[in-house]
C-alpha cells in the first residue's frame, strides 16, 4: 500500500501514510475543508452564498 499523500511505501506507524509529516498534511486538509464534498442541493448552495455575503458584509476586506 503506497501512501495517499506522496505515494511511498507506509510505515505500519503511520498507515496508512508513510510518515508523521504526511498525516498531518492530510489532517490539514481535512480541517481547513479541503476534503468538503461540494453540495448539488439548491438549499445548501443558498444558504452558503448567503453565509458568504453576511461574512463579507461583516468582516470587509483590510487593505
């Protein structure tokens, strides 16, 4: 089994990576929503574009 994150062979440490720094990156991605299945349903599109734009008006950009 080769490792999802670099393809080397896994430490049975770390399975199903190959090292600490390749779990890490992976559960870096899962927790900054890199992983996020997107959403087709219409309800969860809106409700997150209106998430965004309240967001947006509430914390505007700094320059």
């Amino acid at each position: 089994m080769s490792c999802p994150i670099c393809s080397k062979d896994t430490d049975p440490a770390y399975r199903p990576f190959c090292s600490r720094r390749c779990a890490d990156l992976d559960l870096a991605r899962w927790l900054s929503g890199g992983y996020a299945v997107p959403s087709t349903d219409p309800q969860d599109v809106e409700e997150a574009i209106e998430a965004a734009e309240r967001a947006a008006r509430d914390d505007p950009p700094r320059h």
